[in-house]
C-alpha cells in the first residue's frame, strides 16, 4: 500500500488547469489520507477555480494515477487556493512557457496598444491602425485583450462569429484583419465576472488555440491602466512593441505615463505615443478647438523618452449602411490618412519593412 510521501510525490506533477503550474509548485495537495485496510486514499486539492469542467478532467487524471498505482478506491476532495496563492502565481510566465507558447508566431511583430485610463480612444486606435496596415499590404492580426471593456467587433462591424475547426478556433477577418475578442464568447453583450486565472486562460487561448495563420503584425488591445491582465499580457509577451494612447489633457498623460513605465519595466519597446481628440475642426470654418486642452501628447512622449506618433483630431466615419463599420475611417477620410501616414511609420520603425 502506497504512504502519503508516495501519494504526494505521484501527484505532485499533475496541473493545476488554470495556472497551469504542478500542485508540488502551488502546493495544491493540501490533505493525504490513507486507509490501508481498505487500500483507499482520500486527498484534498486545491486548485485556482472548482466546480468547472476542468476540474472534473483533473479529478479523473488523480484517480487514474492512484489506482495505477495499486489503490482500488480514491476519494477526492477539491477547493479554491487562497487569495495569497492565486496572487503569486497570476501572471508569472516562465520564458521557456512563453516561448511554447508563442512557438507558432515566433516570425510575427507583437504591438500593443495601452492607455492610462479608459474613455481615450485605446480601442479606436487599435482598429483604425491595424485596418491601416492592412491596407498597406501587411498581414494583420488583432486581439481584443481589453477582458472586461471588449468593443473591438462592434467597431468593426464584425457579424460572424470565429468557427472551431478540430481543436483550432478559427479567426474573423473584417477589412484584411484577424480578429477574435471575449466578446466572440459571451451572450448578448454580458458581463464578463471571472475571476483572474480563468482570464488567464482566457488569453492563453487567444495564442495558443487561435489559427493565425502567417502575419506580419499581431495587434493587441489592452485593458486599460496598470492592472492584473495588462500585466499578465506584458509576461505573456515577451517582446511586445508599445504604443501608449492619451487625449491632450495634462491629467490623461500624466495617468498614461504609468501604462508606458509598466512596458519599460517589463522589458518591452516603446514605439510611441498617439494623441487622440487632439481638436475640433469646425466645418465651417476650419478652426481648430482645443476641447481637451493641449500638449499632453508632446509631454508624454518627451516624459517616456518616445517619439510623438501622430495626433489624431476628434471626428466620426462616414458611415457606409452596406459595409458598416461605425469606428473605422475610410481611407481617403482626412483622419484616415492621418492613420496611413501612422502606420507607415510604424512599419519604418519595425521589422517588417
């Protein structure tokens, strides 16, 4: 009959589903006992998240390992880890992990678009520059990363939904880009609850499952601010490129300053930084309004030691009911040769000229 130390050490290398790291690493095995007149071994787990479909794959994975083993009956008790653990082990990404990980977009340019605070644009500038490089002739992929605030389908008009094909989930293209987004997964427009690992999970699937295909550039949308998902996205993404997005005001820039110092300290590339709503043209006259005050963009791009992509003035598409897409410029629009002439900027300061 097998002891506790045997029981640990079988077990010991089995997954959490969600971390994905051993139970020896999130000391998950919290209980072992054993009743040797019965041969039966009763063990607590925790994991980051129960009552799951992964959990029932974890819970067959230890009953097959300890009856391999000589046991004839298993009991298996599952709860949560606690906050500290979950805490440790969000985000952290070994290099050798984040290289399976990314092994199948080893050639692909990664640029990441961050803000300090939502309401600047982030999600606008994503589109309308992947749109732009597509148009450019560029293979574009775009993750819409931002977990809880995802819009990037509706901006684009998106009205397919990605197919699964085996165990590949499939792309939508719109405009020449790849897209797939959280909102692909949730029903009529809900709220996204889950708890951090299953965000994680969440984004691993977004590179690990997803059928890209050859690209020259994959876009991600981040979340807004410096918290738990952008980080996790920083680690995931070892190599990642950086445009950090602001409005003009001094208090904008000064809050995405903390988005671009969070790339720096990750290792990551500061490409630049874009200033949206930097105006109001008034079409009668011309005259430009500063509605949102002027020269954070300047300020920020000279606080991050950055060059000042563009500036991008406040305006809406011309709205085309057949090919509707209420976010993206047309590219004679006068803002969407603004996002040409960013894009081919993008491509000089970049690998895939």
């Amino acid at each position: 009959m097998m002891n506790e130390e045997a029981v640990r050490e079988l077990l010991g290398q089995l997954k959490d589903p969600f971390l994905h790291k051993t139970l020896v690493e999130t000391s998950g095995i919290t209980g072992v006992t054993i009743k040797p007149e019965k041969n039966h071994v009763s063990v607590k787990i925790a994991i980051a998240k129960i009552n799951t479909a992964e959990q029932m794959g974890l819970q067959t994975q230890v009953v097959d390992t300890l009856k391999g083993a000589g046991a004839d009956s298993v009991g298996i008790r599952f709860e949560e880890l606690s906050a500290e653990v979950l805490e440790q082990f969000r985000g952290k990404v070994t290099e050798s992990e984040a290289q399976d990980l990314l092994s199948p977009l080893n050639d692909v340019e990664f640029i990441s678009i961050a803000s300090g605070k939502g309401g600047v644009g982030k999600s606008t500038v994503s589109v309308n520059l992947a749109v732009a490089l597509a148009r450019l002739g560029k293979k574009v992929g775009l993750i819409d990363a931002d977990i809880y605030g995802f819009s990037v389908p509706d901006m684009m008009g998106v009205t397919d939904l990605p197919v699964v094909r085996g165990d590949r989930i499939i792309p939508v293209e719109r405009l020449g880009v790849k897209v797939i987004s959280m909102g692909f997964f949730v029903e009529d427009n809900a709220p996204v609850v889950w708890r951090g690992p299953m965000l994680g999970k969440a984004l691993d699937q977004f590179f690990r499952d997803v059928e890209w295909g050859n690209l020259d550039y994959l876009f991600l949308d981040l979340p807004p601010g410096t918290g738990d998902v952008a980080l996790d996205i920083h680690q995931m993404i070892p190599t990642s490129k950086e445009i950090v997005v602001t409005t003009p005001h001094p208090t904008a820039a000064f809050v995405a300053a903390r988005a671009g110092a969070m790339a720096l300290q990750t290792d990551h590339e500061l490409l630049g930084v874009i200033e949206n709503m930097s105006w109001f043209a008034s079409k009668t006259t011309g005259e430009r309004e500063f509605v949102f005050g002027q020269g954070g963009g300047v300020k920020l791009a000279e606080q991050l030691r950055t060059e000042l992509l563009g500036q991008i003035p406040l305006g809406q598409p011309d709205w085309d009911e057949e090919d509707f897409a209420p976010s993206v410029y047309a590219e004679d629009h006068p803002i969407g040769k603004i996002y040409m002439d960013i894009a081919e900027n993008v491509i000089k300061k970049t690998t895939k000229q």
